[in-house]
C-alpha cells in the first residue's frame, strides 16, 4: 500500500476531502444523530481521519527519520510539523479573538490558545500536539512487531479509559486527550509500515461485527456502558467497526485517480481538510451563516458546505504563500521561528476577517 515512487497518493486527499465533508455536516445543528446514517457513516470522519493522521506520520518519519528515535524527536523533525498545525492555528485563534471582541465579549486567551479555541471539534489541535509527541513510541513499537504493537496501543487506549471512570475526568478534558484515538492511530501506522501483512477476511469479519455490535447496542438500544461513557461515536470499540471497511477502501481504491475537474477539486478540498476544518470551527460556533442556518437541512447543509470549503481553500492557499515566502527569507521576523510565525498569523487572520465581512 505504500506509493514507492510515487510523490503524493491521490486517495488519501479524497479521503480526507469526503470526511472533512462529513465534519461539516455533522456539525449542523441536527435533532437527532442517532440514525445508522450518522452512527455508522457520517461519524466516521474522525475515525477515518485518526487512521489516515497515523498513516501519513509513519509515512513521514519513515522518510525522514528512517524509524531513528532519536530523529524523530529531533527539532528538524518536530519544526515543520509545529508550523503545519500552528501556524493556521494561530490565525484562526486571533480570528476568534477579532470576533469576540466585536462581540463585546470576554476573551479568555488560555482557552483560545492552548485548549483548541471555540467551535465544534476544537479538541483536534491539542490531540495533534499531542500526538507530536507520543507518536515515535507507537511508531517504533509497530515497526518492531506489527502484532505486539497493536496489542500495546489497544491496552493504553483502555488503561486510559479505565483512568477516565477511576480519576472521574470530566468530559471537557477527556474530549482533549489523546489517549481515547490510541488504537485507531495505531491502525493507520500498522497500514503503513507492514503493507505485506494481510488481514485475513474471517479477521476483518471478526473485527467489523464486534464494531458493530458495539454500535447497535449502544445506539439502536441505547445500552449504557460504564467503559466508553464520553464520546460514544467515536469510542474504542468504534475502531473495530471502521479498521475493516479503510482496509478494503485501501485495497480497491489505493492506486485509483479520478480524472478530471471532481478529482482535482477532491484532491484540493483534501490538501485543505485542516484549513476547512479550522474554517467550519469559526463558522459554526460564531453562527456566520445567519439566518440561514435556521433554515431545512437541505438548504443550511449544502450552504454550510459551499461557504466553509471555498474559504477553507482560500485560508490553505494564504498559508502556503506565507510559508514559501518565510522558507525564502522574504517573511523573517527578529524573533525567531515562534516570532514568524506569530506574525504570519496576525497577517492570514486580518485577512480571514476582511473576507468574511466584505
């Protein structure tokens, strides 16, 4: 499953470009999200994505680190991928701020900062910095043994969850934890690194059928369990239910390019999936769409969908003109990396707001 020569791998952006799609959609202010199209299809998308973050950070540290820990921790390895996550970050917290502050309301800059700022799925960065860090070791562990490695990752994942009910950790901090995604990121560096290992299918059926138990139990008879009381979309047992079915979407669609305008429109949407999701946060929690977010559902969702992508696009295209210019030295500030970036953001964040106003 690995690309070889090959420089970018289009099924991953349309991937990332459908559930990014998904995000958006389930965003919307929904009554009921209990239906089997939301239980086992449109909440998916940050199963899905989990996998594909530990795909595409194997990928990586196998490129540029070589599977060397002590690379794979080092600052040349670490900078580029600070500056992917925060930098859009950061313009996307300042935008906040503009906001609030237009608001006349109270700007807690430690929530903006370092909690992930306002708006649906604003847990997702500190989980990525997180993930920054833990990731080597679950890197190193399935290089060494696929099986093992697996097994480690699926015990953290419910140690954690045991942690959660004995510690009583309140919803709000679980929801910025790392520890609940172990297992499915575990999944996606296993796809990459042991391409050669196949999943036997009576494995695949094993795996599916005890997800979607899991699924049905919980949401066709709303079975409570102690385990897995936060975040029941997106639960351990979940990722048994979704590993199969990105196992067979891997193997029948890997190699697959769609040709013409959709494809090259996926595989942009799918580059920008971070800036669309940043994007969607400020738009949904600061209620940009007006009115007509009031509306039916199929007038709000694809309007949602036709604002948030175009400027999610445009925010992705503005951050890479900045980071070509700094890389080039056009964009060097005193102060450093950190100072660069800070004042990259204050740039990409005025003229987010200008767009959305004008």
């Amino acid at each position: 499953m690995q690309e070889g020569k090959k420089q970018r791998i289009e099924f991953l952006d349309y991937l990332k470009a459908v559930c990014v799609i998904m995000v958006i959609i389930t965003h919307y202010g929904w009554e009921d999200k209990t239906s089997p199209f939301f239980t086992m299809l449109i909440n998916m998308a940050v199963p899905v994505f989990m996998i594909v973050s530990g795909y595409n950070f194997a990928m990586s540290n196998r490129k540029k680190a070589d599977g060397n820990l002590e690379k794979m921790y080092g600052w040349n390895m670490m900078k580029p991928k600070l500056i992917r996550f925060l930098l859009p970050f950061f313009a996307i917290c300042l935008l906040e701020i503009l906001l609030l502050a237009a608001q006349d309301k109270n700007i807690p800059l430690f929530r903006i900062f370092v909690l992930g700022a306002y708006g649906p799925g604003s847990y997702y960065v500190p989980i990525m910095l997180q993930l920054l860090v833990i990731f080597p070791l679950i890197y190193v562990m399935i290089a060494y043994n696929a099986k093992l490695g697996l097994a480690v990752a699926a015990l953290a994942n419910l140690a954690f969850e045991v942690c959660v009910i004995v510690f009583d950790m309140d919803k709000y901090y679980y929801r910025l934890s790392i520890g609940r995604y172990l297992l499915l990121i575990a999944f996606g560096c296993y796809l990459y690194l042991h391409p050669e290992q196949r999943v036997k299918p009576y494995q695949m059926w094993m795996m599916f059928l005890a997800g979607l138990a899991y699924l049905i139990a919980v949401f066709g008879f709303d079975k409570d369990f102690e385990l897995f009381g936060y975040w029941k979309t997106t639960a351990m047992p979940v990722a048994f239910y979704i590993f199969p079915i990105v196992i067979l979407l891997f193997r029948k669609f890997y190699h697959c390019t769609i040709p013409g305008f959709a494809g090259r429109l996926l595989t942009q949407i799918g580059k920008a999936s971070y800036h669309i999701f940043l994007i969607q946060m400020v738009y949904y929690h600061f209620e940009l769409g007006g009115a007509i977010m009031q509306t039916a559902w199929y007038i709000a969702v694809p309007f949602n969908i036709l604002v948030t992508v175009p400027f999610g696009l445009g925010f992705y295209e503005l951050d890479n003109q900045f980071v070509k210019k700094a890389a080039r030295g056009k964009a060097l500030h005193p102060g450093g990396c950190i100072g660069n970036i800070f004042i990259c953001a204050q740039v990409v964040s005025r003229d987010t707001v200008c767009a959305f106003f004008m």
